[in-house]
C-alpha cells in the first residue's frame, strides 16, 4: 500500500498521534488554523488511535488502509456525490481485507521512535503520474471519467506505464476539447503527461513540422 499511494504518517503537531493530513484525523489539528483541535496539546495514547483505526470499518474491524479511506467519508464529494460514495464503500471493504501493518506497531514507530513512515521513494516519473491523478481528482467531473480514471490506476498497478499514461491523457484531452475545464491544473496535466510518457508520433516521413 505504501508503495502505492503518497501516504506518509508522521507525529501530530496537536495530539502527537500518527497523521497523514492537516486537519490531523485523529484531533483535528490544523497548525495554519484557529482550530488547534480539541486534543491540542493532549496526547493521543496508543489506545486511542488503535480504537480510531479499528472504528473505520464495520463491527471493530478497521485497519490502517480504512482509517486512511474512511477520512474522505468527511468530504462534500462522499455527502453529494453518488458515485464516489459507492466507489469509496466498496473501496473501503476491500480495504478491510487488505493485510495492513497493526496499528500499535504503526503508532510506536511514529510516535515512539519519531520516525515517519512513508513509501519508497519513486521514480520521478511515477510521482508525476500520481499528481496527475490527483489533479484530476480534485474537479468533481462526468461520471465516465471516474471510471477511466480507475482503469488507467488499474493498469499503472499491473506495470503499463505508457497505457496508463496514455488513458489518463485521453481524460484530460477530452477534458481540454470540450472545454470543461478552464482550470491551469488539466493544460500542466497534459504537459506532466507529455514529458513522463512521450506520444508515439505517427509513422509519417519526417518533413517540416505544421
Ligand atoms: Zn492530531
């Protein structure tokens, strides 16, 4: 999981619990804020972020992977948006499937021993293509598009680089033709897409360019 995803936990500046994001999940810990979160400067004990993360799925059964998922149940996209909400709950139950790091073990590297805990670090490239799908995640979009998005992670996951490239760049081509978007963020996705995985031009005889 951690290879895959930019997940990186480290110590809350409010609780001291393991965090991934600002506001801190487990207190609500915003250091740019008003809100210090209702922790702040308590500490999270080692049971009470095991109970969170336990708390994430059904019946005390959560794990790392649904206490990460279930934080976007909070979002405006999961209240008002039907599909993500299925997307996410049938997310959130192979998550619960998933044999993730225990809990206790996560918060004694991340707390005890001040270590944050994050992925490998990837290739260039790779960062780049999980920008792009971020970038394109963030703009609520058609239907359609969530479920090319999904096929394009499927196939980064199955090792085809340039097909997911190639898939995510019809996301955003389309996006560009029908003038959907007039955000900055879907042009630098083309030109991101444009550098990782070069388009194979076609097989024409080189002469000027048009
Ligand atoms: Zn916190």
């Amino acid at each position: 999981m951690l290879k895959r995803s930019p997940l990186n936990l480290s110590a809350c500046g409010g609780c001291g619990g393991p965090s991934f994001q600002q506001p801190c999940p487990l207190c609500s810990y915003y250091p740019m804020g008003s809100d210090k979160g209702q922790w702040h400067p308590r500490t999270a004990s080692r049971e009470f972020f095991c109970e969170k993360v336990a708390e994430s799925a059904p019946a005390g059964t959560g794990n790392l992977a649904t206490w990460v998922l279930a934080q976007k149940k909070r979002t405006v996209a999961y209240r008002e948006d039907l599909s993500f909400r299925q997307r996410l709950d049938d997310t959130l139950s192979i998550a619960a499937g998933l044999d993730v790091a225990n809990p206790g073990v996560v918060f004694d590297l991340v707390v005890g021993g001040q270590t944050s805990v994050h992925r490998e670090r990837l290739q260039r490239d790779l960062w780049s293509f999980w920008e792009v799908v971020d970038a394109l995640g963030m703009q609520s979009g058609p239907e359609d598009r969530s479920g090319a998005m999904a096929d394009a992670v499927v196939e980064m996951h199955a090792g085809d680089f340039d097909g997911a490239c190639a898939k995510l760049r019809a996301i955003v081509t389309d996006e560009l033709d029908q003038d959907r978007s007039r955000r900055p963020e879907i042009r630098r996705a083309l030109d991101t897409l444009d550098r990782i995985s070069p388009r194979i031009e076609a097989t024409e005889p080189v002469g000027p360019r048009m």
